[in-house]
C-alpha cells in the first residue's frame, strides 16, 4: 500500500457543518422520497448522498454532460443517487456507475430503471476502481471526490465515505488508477473545493500520474451559511 500523503490537515471548522448536513438530509425527509435534479425526479434511498442537500451535484452533473459525447464509454464513479449516469445515458452515453455504498448501488438502479436508461448503464459496488477488469477502457471518467480530509485511520460510515477521505487514500487512488482505465485522448474529470478539501494535494498527485489539471468550472454555494467554493477539474492524458 502507498505511503499516505503528508502536510494535510483537516479543516475542522467546516467538519461540524459537513456532518450537520449529512445529519439533517437522513432525518428532515420521510425516506425514501424524491427530488429534482435539472428538471427531472430521482428518488433517494436511506443511507445515500442526497442532490436535495448538495448544490454541487446539479452543477457537476451539468458541465460533466456537456463534455460527453453520444456513444462514448463513460465511468461515473462514486455514482450516489445516479444523477450524473442517469443524465448522461439520456445523451445515449455508455455509462458504468460505481459506488462503494451498496445502498447507492440500489439507488442508482431504480433511478436508472426509472429513467428507462437501464440498457444503457451497467452499476458496480466498487471500491473505487476494484469491480473493473483490466481491459475496461474509458473516453471520460468523473468522480464527485471526497474532498473532505480526515485523518488516517477515522472510521466512517458508508454515507461518510461520499464526502471524507482519510489520509485522502481514495483521491490519490483515482487518479493513478484512471491511467490504466482511460483509452488515449481520455479525459479524467474531478469534482473538488478548494474550501472544504486540498486542491495542492490533489494537483500533487496528477503530477504524480504524469498529468497536469485545468479548473474549467466553479461555483459557490448559495445555501451555505459561510464561504464553500466547488471547482471542476480536467486533464486530458495523450499517451497511456
């Protein structure tokens, strides 16, 4: 296993706010129960990252379609709801969608068959890349990441798992992973904040891969009580 990146710190201010929502979004609503994303229903399971309570979500899922192309093979990782697959397979993009909650697995699934897209996702419970053969191969991969720092070692629930990352393991795996999984000319496309996670660590880490990111989209969040800024990331990899 890699040594886990140093000089990180969690941010524990915004720590209490983070849980607070993750609280709030299991406990306020009658589960399961439905919300809308860019026009359109998606029910949302017990024990699954709610777009309801996420300004995020809507603006990532946005500009990552916008970049698809109709045919393409897509990887959405860390799939949630399935706002993000489901939007994408409308666009006729060949979507795989991975989570590591099973909880998330089911929900995407409904929401897929709701959609009338289930011929064009196929849903792994995935951690991280571990489902995926070596053969499989991607134009795009996206990962909403868990930009959240916690310390090596915090033990989370699989709700947790969506927004902390102890010793940000996970991140750094999805980017040295995506060199295996993306075809040449592939683009890997990261949802980060600069506020609530560490965007040196994660530009440290593509220079590890041998890729550099761009920030191609960003935004603030209306509803938050302080400052929360959410960037998109895109890197383009020529030769892998």
């Amino acid at each position: 296993m890699a040594e886990a990146p140093t000089g990180l710190q969690e941010k524990p201010d915004y720590i209490p706010g983070m849980n607070f929502v993750l609280g709030l979004s299991q406990k306020k609503e009658p589960v399961p129960y439905t919300t809308a994303v860019l026009g359109k229903d998606f029910t949302v399971l017990p024990g699954v990252f709610s777009p309801k309570y996420y300004a995020e979500t809507e603006f990532y899922t946005r500009q990552v379609v916008d970049l698809l192309r109709p045919g393409e093979d897509y990887l959405d990782m860390g799939s949630g709801v399935g706002v993000t697959a489901v939007m994408a397979a409308l666009k006729d993009v060949n979507v795989t969608a991975a989570d590591i909650n099973p909880a998330a697995v089911e929900n995407t699934r409904q929401n897929a068959q709701h959609h009338g897209v289930t011929d064009k996702i196929k849903i792994l419970e995935s951690d991280v890349y571990s489902a995926l053969g070596s053969d499989d191969k991607f134009d795009t991969i996206y990962w909403n990441c868990p930009f959240g720092f916690r310390k090596e070692g915090t033990q989370l629930t699989p709700l947790e798992e969506a927004v902390y990352d102890p010793g940000y393991r996970k991140n750094r795996e999805f980017i040295m992973g995506a060199m295996q999984h993306l075809k040449p000319g592939g683009q890997l496309l990261m949802g980060v904040s600069s506020t609530l996670g560490d965007l040196e660590a994660v530009r440290r880490f593509a220079k590890e891969a041998g890729i550099e990111f761009t920030q191609i989209a960003e935004m603030m969040d209306p509803d938050a009580a302080y400052e929360i800024k959410f960037q998109l990331l895109r890197a383009v990899v020529k030769n892998n």
